[in-house]
C-alpha cells in the first residue's frame, strides 16, 4: 500500500500544478466574488478549473454533475485550517452536502460539511456528508459531522471508485443506518488515508462498523488514524465483510488515540435524567443513550457486563438515541420494566441488528415497537445474522412493528442455543411478526410467549402476515413450549423444510381464533415433519387448520398429533399425497376446550374443561418444560400437565403471578379482612372505571363500582356482608377495570 500511496501523491502533485494553470472561480456570499451559490460556480466551471469558496455558511446540496475541478475553501490558496470550520456547506437534511458521481475526477479541500442525508444510489441512501459514486477524489483538510445516510457512510460513501485519497480530515457523530457511521467503502480499489497527515474517525454510529466499513474483500486497506472513538478497534468500530458478511481481516489498523477509554464494568442508562458525559457507572450517574453505553463499555468474555436502563422512551427525539443499535457479543442488556423501557423506532428504521458472529448477549425486559420503513423494506425491530449463539430473549414486548411482506419484524437466522422466552409479540403489521432459521445442530427454544393480532398491510399489493414463520433443517431441534396463539388474521404459523429432516415440536400450545381471513390456513406445513403434544386448536378458521404439503426435496413427511384437543379431530387435519401422512394418537379428544373467558388470561381452562390432566409428560428427552405457565402458576399441578398453555388449578384468572408484574394501582386495607375492607384506587381518569370481585374459582360475586371517577386517589369501603349472605372464609380477588381494560389485581383474603 505505501507504493500505490506514493504514485496517488504524484497524481495529487500533477493535479495541483494542473489546477494552478486553469481557472480559478470565487464564491463569495457579499457579492464581490464571482458568485454567490457554489453550485452556480460549479455549472459554470469546466474540467480542470478551482472553485474557491470564502467563509459563510452555504445551504446547498453540490453537485459536481460531471465537473472534474477543484473545490476549496481558502484552505487551499493560505494554509490556514481554520477556514475549513468557518466555510460551511449544510446539506439542511435534503441530500448529501457534497455528491461526485458521474465519473468526475474531483477534489475537495478544506470544509466542513454537515446536516447531508444522503444521495440515491440504486435504491438506497448512502453519503450524508460526500457521496462518491464510480468517480476518483481527493478529500483533504475537511470536518465532516452531523451526517446521516440511510444506507452507507453518514459522513463518506466510497462506491465502486478508484483512487480516492483522504487527507487530514476530521469525521465524527455521524450515523448511517446500515453501515460505516463514519465511512462506508463499497467494492472501490485504491482508497488511501494519508500516512502524515493523519485523520480522525470518531463518535459515529452504525448497524455495521460504527467508524469504518468496508465491502470490498478482495482491497486491502491501510488505515492510519490519529484518533478513532477507541484505540483497540475491533468489529463493532471497523469492519470488513466478505460476500457472506463474514469478517475478515484485511484492514491494517494504525491509531493513535481513542477518543474513549472501554469500561470494565456495568453501565447505566436514563433517557430523561442521563448524560453521555457522566460515568455512567450508577443510576445517578447515568448516560443517556444505548447506543453510547455500548460504545463506551468493554465486552468482557470472560464476566459479561450489563447496560441497565431505567424505564423511559428511548427515541431518535426523546434521548437522541441512534437506531439500529450495533449489539455486542459478551453484553446484556436489561431494562427496568417490561412495559416502561420503551425502545421506539418511530417507523425511521429497525432497533437493532446481530451480526454474524456475534455471540453471547441477552436482552430483557423492555418493550421494543414501531420499527421498520417499508420505503426500504427493512426489517422491522431487531435482525439476528448468522451463527449467533448463545442468546437469550425475556421478557420482551414486540410491538407495532411495520414492515414489507418480504421482512419480518424479529428475523433470527441460523442462531444456535437460542431462547425466547415470556415474550410478546403484538399488533404487527405485514410480513413475520417472528421467522427463525435453523441448520445442523442447531438448538432453538421459543416458550411461554404469547403472539396476537398480526396484521396484514392492505396498502402493499400480495400483502400476508404471519405470527410465526419457522426454516430449517438438519436435525435442528427446535420446540415451541407454552406459547399463545390468537386473532391473528391471515397465517397464524407456517413450517417450512430446508432439508430432508426439518422437525419442530409444540408443546403446551394453545391456537384460537386465528386465520380471521379466508381461503387461509392456521398452520400450514411444508417439506418438513411437526409434532404437536399438549395442544388446544379451536376456532381456526374456514379451512383445515393443519394443511401439509411438499414441494422441493419429495420425501416423506408426517404430522403427529398426541394429547391434544382438535376441534374436528382428524377433519381438521389434510395432508397432500403422496409423500405426506399424519398421525393422529387416539389420546387426542375434539370439541370445545371450555375456555376461562375471564377478564384476564381467557384461554385459560375453566373448572370443568375436558383439557385437564389429559396431557402427557411423554414427550422429546431433551425438551424441559418451563416450571411455570404463562400466568405464571406451576406448570404441572394436579394429577397430570394439562393441555395448552395455560395450567388450571384453584386460582385460575389471577394475575398476581403473572410474568410481568404491573404497576400496583389498587390495594386493600385491612386485608385480611372479616366485615369490611377499604379499597384505595389511584384512578388515571378514565371514561369508565370499574371495580369487579370474583371468588377463586373465577366466578363474579359482585361489581363495587362502576362509574367515572376523576384522576387522582379514590377510596371507598366494600361491606363484605352486603348481600345479607356473609363471605364465607377464602380467598377473593380485586379486579380493577378503566374503560374497559383490566389495569390492576389484588388477592383479599377473608377471615
């Protein structure tokens, strides 16, 4: 590389001696140069000409549009640096500052460029600050900042160029939503960084490499920083991929400073109350972006540290967060609350992607919701690569996520050791609200989540939605434990073989009320071999709920079904032959589950349903079931599992135990009580307010009040002998409704 930067400093040299005998065209905003608008002076200008432009701030998208000249700043004609902060090209948020794409051989020297958003390039965004496109440049003595490209290099895209020189120049806090913050270089040759006067790449941010990413394998670079956001840069701050988005090691990295010294310890995040200047090393001390945290702390392998962060809207307008977030392998991430740590897309773009490789991190408690932009066919919330491992999802609400029908709102491919757990996903529109991949050896585990109300887009032609859409293949075990299934309105579950020997498991599943739409099926198969134990299917749809199929690999597959309840049985059921069969254990029963139907948990199993302890503990050895269901009572109680998600036993319907706790709104006093009890209520002012008691066995005795109340703390007393008919002795329970949802739940204990 230093040979091929010797003859680019030979070029300059000819360039520069060139550009001296050319013209040379002023810009000067009081009106003595001989313009005023630098693009005016560049369609004015040919080959080979200098535009000189005098400080101000110019609002302007340049556009060299095929002029190969110089454009400088005074920089050029004095040396004196400090033109390139006071002559200023804003983009104002409408395009790249500066774009040089059609094939010109350009040079910019000695400003700063901020505010672009990128040029079109195919169908993507890419270059906030310098668009560059099949053209040769020299960038020297800039300050680019405060760029944003939705696809490639906030400050600098370098696609599919040849010789490209940067010198002395600074770019720092900008952000790309795909790759290299800072800089993206896309399939160029010959990109050198100048090894005297070096440059300075820091506090960008991107989904790949946050300061520096290359796609272009078959070019080494020779990278000489004087400051980069961290002195050891590893993959998250300077990534090179191969075709496959593997990194590979092609980058020669020389730094001399960090612009930030990696924690060695958790870190905690606020986005009302923190600073990216604090330590972020306690709650009072708290930064205030995630994406910050994670450049800021160090991803031990060996004692994995956390980034706490404490309930709040987490936004591109609240906190200035940077989405999508770059997720580190050897971190977790843990929020305060499942429904009050917000992680909010606002529909701009995706929440966060796992790239290849990247292993060993978690995320719990936290809601995750409006991400996606169908104008670029993103993928909604959150993408896992290939070959994660070891990762663990709890907890977690993913909501209202948009997307093309080709996208998913959670894609997870080829992701071994694997669990996503007590989650929910919601109110989804278009494509998978989750699809998984798996390959040989592969081990997934999807239990007690519940997935409702998918949606399809009806704005995008052949739109569909799916809840769950499960690849894969070569003996992958996979298993589905616990899950909910409802009021999903086009494809409830698809299975889909990408080998001989695709096999997935559900187990303890509960199906009902999807497919609203018709001439679809709930749960349609295709070349692979699903087994259900323990299930509910009822109120699926017009059509068979279990459709099977085969198509590119004509093996044999089968559905087996033990243990559960299907609404029609084996009419429910159709398999195409000749290479598909099912079978259907006489342990199987049809007709109504009798579901609970009560204000909370209504697919739980009322008291006389023909679903308990008509499962069986005979299922895949290497399947553990989760010790509790997902009202959070314990998993087996009575003689036997019960069929579907839900386990019946005496307290059927009762939320204390759920598995994210609410906010308390209601309380008791005294409790345990004998005649009376005061109620406390701290209303939000809601049209309606209710307040209903229901004895352990799920049964309404009686509504206290139901009325509008104003916002603030309501009391009243509940006269337990009111009906003339003591309470007998037991436990009761609370239930506080506001305009139609249950908000709050508390056990009374009478004596």
């Amino acid at each position: 590389m230093f040979i091929n930067q010797k003859i680019l400093l030979l070029v300059i040299t000819l360039i520069f001696s060139f550009y001296a005998n050319a013209d040379t065209i002023t810009v000067k905003q009081d009106n003595t140069g001989d313009y005023t608008i630098i693009q005016e002076a560049i369609n004015a200008s040919v080959d080979g000409d200098t535009i000189v432009v005098w400080p101000g701030t110019y609002y302007e998208n340049v556009d060299f549009a095929g002029h190969s000249i110089t454009l400088a700043s005074r920089v050029l004609t004095t040396g004196d640096l400090s033109y390139s902060y006071s002559t200023i090209i804003d983009g104002n948020g409408s395009g790249s500052c500066v774009k040089i794409m059609e094939g010109e051989d350009a040079s910019v020297v000695g400003f700063t460029l901020q505010n672009g958003t990128g040029s079109l390039i195919g169908t993507n965004y890419y270059g906030g600050g310098i668009a560059i496109f099949e053209s040769s440049c020299i960038i020297k003595d800039c300050v680019i900042k405060n760029n944003l490209a939705q696809m490639g290099g906030g400050g600098i895209a370098i696609i599919f160029c040849n010789n490209v020189f940067i010198s002395g120049t600074s770019v720092f806090n900008n952000q790309s939503y795909f790759t290299g913050g800072g800089i993206a270089i896309g399939y160029s040759e010959n990109t050198v960084f100048d090894s005297i006067s070096h440059c300075n790449i820091y506090r960008n941010y991107a989904m790949y490499g946050c300061d520096l990413h290359k796609s272009s394998p078959d070019t080494p670079l020779d990278l000489y920083l004087d400051t980069c956001t961290v002195l050891n840069s590893d993959w998250y701050f300077i990534s090179s991929i191969d075709e496959h988005g593997y990194q590979i090691d092609d980058i020669d990295i020389n730094i001399q400073n960090g612009w930030l010294s990696p924690v060695d310890a958790d870190l905690y995040v606020n986005p009302i109350t923190g600073n990216n200047s604090n330590s972020g090393l306690s709650p009072d001390n708290a930064l205030q972006s995630i994406a910050f945290a994670y450049s800021l702390i160090y991803p031990d392998s060996t004692d994995k540290n956390t980034i706490h962060l404490a309930n709040g809207v987490y936004s591109d307008s609240t906190n200035n967060e940077k989405f999508p977030l770059n997720i580190r392998g050897y971190v977790d991430v843990t929020g305060e609350s499942m429904e009050n740590t917000i992680l909010d897309g606002r529909y701009k773009t995706p929440l966060m992607r796992g790239n290849n490789d990247v292993s060993f991190f978690s995320f719990k408690k936290m809601t995750m919701q409006r991400g996606g932009n169908i104008e670029y066919d993103d993928f909604g919330l959150l993408s896992l690569y290939i070959n994660n491992s070891n990762v663990v999802f709890d907890s977690i609400i993913f909501q209202k996520a948009h997307q093309k029908t080709s996208s998913s709102a959670f894609e997870l491919s080829v992701s071994n050791k694997t669990e996503i757990s007590n989650c929910i996903f919601r109110q989804n529109i278009g494509g998978r609200a989750l699809r998984t991949m798996s390959q040989e050896g592969d081990t997934l585990i999807i239990k007690n989540c519940k997935f409702y109300d998918s949606k399809i887009d009806y704005s995008q032609p052949d739109s569909y939605s799916l809840a769950l859409q499960m690849h894969g293949g070569g003996n992958s075990l996979v298993s589905v434990i616990g899950c909910l299934f409802y009021n999903n309105d086009d494809w409830n579950i698809t299975v889909t073989g990408t080998s001989y020997d695709l096999s997935i498991n559900f187990i303890n599943c509960t199906f009902s009320k999807n497919t609203i739409l018709s001439n679809k099926y709930s749960f349609p198969i295709m070349d692979a071999n699903v087994s259900l134990y323990n299930c509910i299917s009822f109120e699926q749809g017009g059509n068979p709920p279990f459709y099977q199929t085969w198509y590119a690999f004509q093996d044999y597959y089968n559905i087996t079904i033990k243990n559960s309840l299907i609404e029609n049985g084996e009419d429910d059921i159709y398999t195409e032959a000749p290479y598909c069969s099912y079978t259907y254990d006489s342990t199987n029963i049809e007709g109504d589950p009798l579901f609970y139907y009560g204000p909370d948990f209504p697919y739980n199993l009322s008291n006389n349903s023909p679903c308990i302890d008509a499962g069986t503990m005979d299922i895949p050895d290497w399947i553990e079931l989760p010790e509790y269901d997902l009202a959070g009572n314990p998993r087996i109680y009575g003689d036997n599992i019960d069929m579907g998600c839900y386990e019946w036993n005496p307290t059927v319907g009762v939320p204390d135990n759920t598995v994210a706790p609410k906010e308390k709104l209601l309380s008791l006093a005294p409790n345990p009580a004998s005649s009376s009890t005061m109620i406390t209520v701290n209303s939000s002012g809601a049209n309606r307010l209710k307040l209903e008691a229901y004895n352990n066995s799920g049964q309404r005795i009686a509504v206290i009040v139901d009325s509008h109340i104003e916002k603030g703390t309501y009391t009243t007393t509940w006269n337990l002998n009111s009906n003339n008919s003591p309470l007998s002795p037991g436990i009761y329970h609370i239930i506080l409704i506001e305009d139609g949802i249950e908000k709050d739940a508390v056990k009374l204990v009478v004596r």
